[in-house]
C-alpha cells in the first residue's frame, strides 16, 4: 500500500491493494478510470462492523465479495431538498441508477479509520463529494457531519458483482456548487419529500433507485432528517438482509455463489456456538464432523429460500446454523447406531474420541443448537413458539425416521410406502422444515409457504434416493465411507424393496447372500450383489422415482414468482441428480 488519506488527492495516490491478473480479467472492456479505481485499498470488515484489513474494490465487490466499509452521504440545501446523483454509465457496479447524494468506501487509511467522532467515513466522505461532484471541501465543514446510524445488505448486480457493505449514513445540511465528474456522475437532481416519494413509489424503469438509498430511504430516513441538526443518532447496525430483488434486472448467482456468499457467516455462527463451552474435549468433539467439509446446503438453505419469496435477514443464518448443528447431531448419532467407522472421509466421532463422549457431544449439539434460535438476531419474540414447533417437530420426525430404518433391519418384508415414510422423517423432514421456515420467516404468505413445504418435501425425498443410489454406485474415496455398506447392513432401501418383490433368480441370490451379513462377506461377494441389484431392474426403478421427486419440486418452483434468487433453487434442485450424473 501506498500513499496518504487526504481530501483532494489524485487516483495515482490513494492506498492500493494488487489486484491478480487473472481477477482483473473480468475489468477487460471497462473505463480505464473505473477500472484503476478498483485496486484501491478499501475496509474489509466484519458483519458487526470490525476491521479485518485492506481488500482491493474490486475483491470486496467480486463474484461472492466481501463485507466491506461504506458511507452513504445524504446532502440538503437550506431549502430543504436533497441531492441525488444519476451514477455514470462507466461505472463498473450499478451503472445509470440514481442514489443519494454520494456513496462511496472510506479507504484503508490512518485517516479514513479514524473512529473518534466518526472523523474516518466524514474525511472519505469529504474527498469523494469533491472527486464525484466536485463540491469544493471549503464548502463542507466536517463538523456540519451527522452521523445517524449503519446498515448491513447486500445486492446483486449480476453474476459478477455485488455490493456487501456496513453503509454508515451521514447527512449534512450545506449550500454548495455542484460540478459533477462525468465519469462518476450523469446526471443531478435536487428533491423535495414529496417528489423523493413520488420517484420511490413510481418505480421507473427509467429511472431506477439503488438499492441501498431504497432501504434508506425506505426504512430508516425519517422527517427529521431533512431538518438540521434533528437526525437522531444511534450504536445500531440495521439489518437489511438481501436486497437485490430491489433492482430490476438484477440477476442471480448460481447455486455455489449463493451459497458461498454466507458460507463463512453460517460457520462462524457454527463454531462459535460449539466453541463456547469450556470443556474442550466435548467442544472438538461436537466440531469433529464439521471440521470435516460440507457444502452447507441444510445451513444455507433458509437464507436462499427466503431472498426467493421474500425479505432476508442475519437472522436466518442463525436458525440455519442452528439446523446444520442439529443434522450433525443426527450423524453422530447415525454412526454409532450404524456402527459406521468412517464420515467425510475421517474417523466418525466414537471413534476419534470414544462412545460416551460422542453421544454426550451429540446430546449436547442438540440443544445448543435451540440455545443459538433463541438468541438468534431479527427473530421477533411473537416467532418462537413457531421456530421452537417447527424445528422440534423436525427432529421427531428424524428421530421417528431412524428407528424405522432400526427396525426394517430385522423385518422380513418392508412395503415402499414403509420406506417413503421412513426417508420422509430421516431425510427429507429436515429440508422441509429448512424451505419452510425461511418462507416463514422471509413474511411469505400461506400459499407460497406451503408451496416451499412441498418444494422441500420434494427435494429431501429425492435427496435421500440419490444418497442411496450413490451408495451402490460410487467407490469409497468418492463415498468418504465404504462403498456398499447399506445392502452388507441389511439397509432396506428402495432398491433392496425393489429386489425382495422380484421372483426367484440367481441374482436375487446373490443379493441375499449379501443383505445384513455385516463384515462376514467380501468386497467380490459385494460388487456381485450390487450387479444383481442392476439386473433385477432395481437400481433403475429407484432412479426413475428420485426423478419423479426432482419433477415434483421444479413444479413446486413453477408456482413462485420468478426472482433472481430463484435460479440457486432450482440449481439445489437439480444438484440432486447431478451428483450421479
């Protein structure tokens, strides 16, 4: 990094982050000017608002991007009307949209992270006015600065862009010159309260509102704003959750973006949750599993739900971490039951550490995770009883689940509509329960809620069919675990069903020769068996019903709405199939 933090200075002499060859390839085409302004070195924080260290605008900006320290300035006139500024086609995020009088990132600068009095965002504030406005610094007195409070969102321009920021709102009431930089700004337009309405409610193609001074305006911005020294400031963070629904033509990541994008939150909320006890053999024992990798997609899967049918908030990715703890719970669990030795390609948890302490981890992962919904941010009170009824019915209907599968181990005969009941608690409770409560909790209505159940419903079902299918047909480093351990455990799959109803054949021999003989046969004698399930039509059957299922949940997605969130759900959906195909 180079260069000090002052008003006025030059592109060349601002502090600077390299930017890699292969990230800037995605600037090619671009404003040469736009394009230099993306190694500067802005504020990567954290969700709270803690700094991290300096990150290029373009990182903090980029496919997933990165929570980073922004300001939005609002500027009245002694007449009462506000400036809002048209951004300039060149920009290289939301270009030609109209939004507050400036708004940009304070940079990783002594003076620019000046906390006392809000000094750093004031000075950026200060410098950018007169780079895209060129508003004389004489004519802004930085203590006529109020600073009102923060805001959290992000929004997705595209699949390449998003803005993920901690946006400090500043306003100032100053008589000043306007001569905007026509790389940075098109167009100026001072307001009064009534035409700032008139320009959120009429929703102009034309005229498009970013996001972020929607949500400010919108949600936040109140009359004593336009008054001098009225705003009323505060220690908040408002969270916004996903706002990209809020700009036409905005278009949606795929499903690994979207899931990457609040990954690492829901992780964090993971680990510190199962962190927070003081014995630390109980601690890396409930981490155990997940240290082990995972794509999240039950933790993940409120958030994405809800940014599709409605309004997001940090408060989802509690209750989706809350859910992730109680699915590995489950696998713990699993595995002892199942006397598996292996998951996720390490040992499972009785045997990296022992049985009584991976039933007491799993026992006690279960109710941090009701502990962690109970403090989770955004949930209103009125809510609980609904989260607590919903999630406990969830794990019931696991638990409901696994001793089924218990119990078929030892029946002559399971029917398939015994199964289906079975993965329904075992498996797919948990992805409905996920779809639901993020409809819930987006403020969906009735419908769009039970269509998500559905939807849910769907997938989980297809999701534990494909689970089995890949049992049968991956090899073990694929698996994590040894391929073929549900037929040698006597697993009643819907394959296995399937097998059981077919006459008498030497196939259906060498399945029986297998089926629940545990370590007692050998890898050929399961190969043969897992050919038999082949020939006697069942491994086809069981394909053809999860493809039923991966049907019934793109027509469940048919009845919503179209957004940009939309395309990560059905990708979700499709992912299911994916994993064989």
């Amino acid at each position: 990094m180079v260069g000090e933090c002052m008003s006025g200075y030059g592109i060349g002499d601002v502090p600077t982050v390299q930017v890699e060859a292969d990230a800037s390839a995605v600037l090619l085409g671009s404003d040469s000017i736009q394009e230099s302004l993306m190694s500067e070195a802005v504020i990567q924080v954290t969700e709270n608002d803690e700094i991290i260290g300096p990150v290029s605008k373009l990182d903090s900006h980029h496919q997933t991007g990165m929570y980073h320290r922004a300001f939005s300035v609002l500027l009245f006139d002694s007449s009462g009307r506000l400036l809002l500024q048209r951004r300039a086609a060149h920009k290289i995020t939301f270009p030609n949209i109209w939004a507050n009088s400036c708004c940009s990132h304070p940079l990783h600068s002594e003076e620019e992270m000046e906390p006392r009095n809000d000094l750093g965002v004031k000075r950026a504030a200060i410098r950018k006015l007169e780079q895209e406005l060129g508003i004389n610094p004489n004519q802004i007195d930085i203590e006529k600065f109020e600073f009102v409070t923060k805001m959290r969102y992000q929004a997705r321009q595209d699949e390449n862009w998003i803005e993920r920021e901690i946006d400090h709102c500043l306003v100032i009431h100053a008589d000043v010159e306007v001569n905007p930089n026509p790389n940075e700004v098109s167009e100026v337009k001072w307001v009064n309260q009534e035409e700032l309405e008139a320009l959120l409610i009429a929703e102009d193609p034309e005229n498009v509102i970013a996001p972020w001074f929607r949500c400010i305006a919108a949600r936040m911005m109140n009359d004593d704003w336009w008054r001098p020294g009225c705003a009323v400031a505060d220690d908040l963070i408002h969270d916004m959750g996903d706002v990209s629904h809020m700009l036409p033509g905005a278009t949606g990541a795929d499903l690994n973006t979207s899931i990457a994008e609040v990954k690492e939150l829901v992780e964090h909320r993971i680990e510190r949750a199962l962190k927070h006890t003081s014995l630390e053999r109980l601690s890396g024992a409930m981490m155990h599993l997940l240290e082990g990798g995972g794509k999240r997609l039950r933790a993940t899967l409120p958030w994405l739900v809800a940014k599709a049918v409605g309004d997001t908030h940090s408060g989802m990715l509690d209750v989706g971490a809350a859910i992730e703890i109680i699915h590995n719970f489950t696998l713990v669990h699993d595995d002892i039951m199942d006397d598996d030795e292996i998951r996720r390609g390490r040992p499972a948890v009785h045997i990296a550490y022992d049985l009584p302490t991976a039933i007491n981890a799993g026992d006690a992962m279960l109710a941090i995770a009701f502990e962690a919904m109970a403090v989770a941010e955004g949930i209103e009170p009125v809510q609980l009883p609904f989260l607590v009824k919903r999630i406990g019915r969830m794990v019931r209907k696991c638990s409901e689940g696994q001793q089924l599968d218990i119990e078929f181990e030892d029946r002559e005969t399971v029917s398939e509509d015994e199964y289906i009941t079975m993965i329904h608690g075992k498996t797919a409770a948990m992805f409905l329960t996920c779809a639901e409560v993020g409809a819930h909790l987006a403020g969906a209505d009735d419908q769009t809620i039970q269509c998500m159940h559905e939807w849910g419903l769907s997938v989980g079902l297809c999701f534990q069919l494909m689970d089995d299918l890949i049992d049968v047909l991956s090899d073990s480093d694929t698996l994590g675990k040894p391929s073929g351990s549900d037929v040698a455990q006597g697993k009643r799959t819907l394959m296995v069903i399937h097998a059981l109803n077919q006459p008498p054949s030497q196939s259906k021999d060498e399945l029986l020769a297998v089926l629940g003989k545990g370590d007692n046969v050998t890898a050929q004698q399961v190969t043969r068996a897992h050919k038999a399930l082949e020939d006697l039509g069942s491994i086809e059957y069981a394909r053809t019903k999860a493809e039923s299922y991966h049907r019934k949940a793109h027509d469940s997605l048919d009845r919503i709405p179209d957004s940009p969130a939309i395309r990560a759900l059905r990708e979700l959906t499709d992912y299911q199939l994916k994993r064989i195909y």
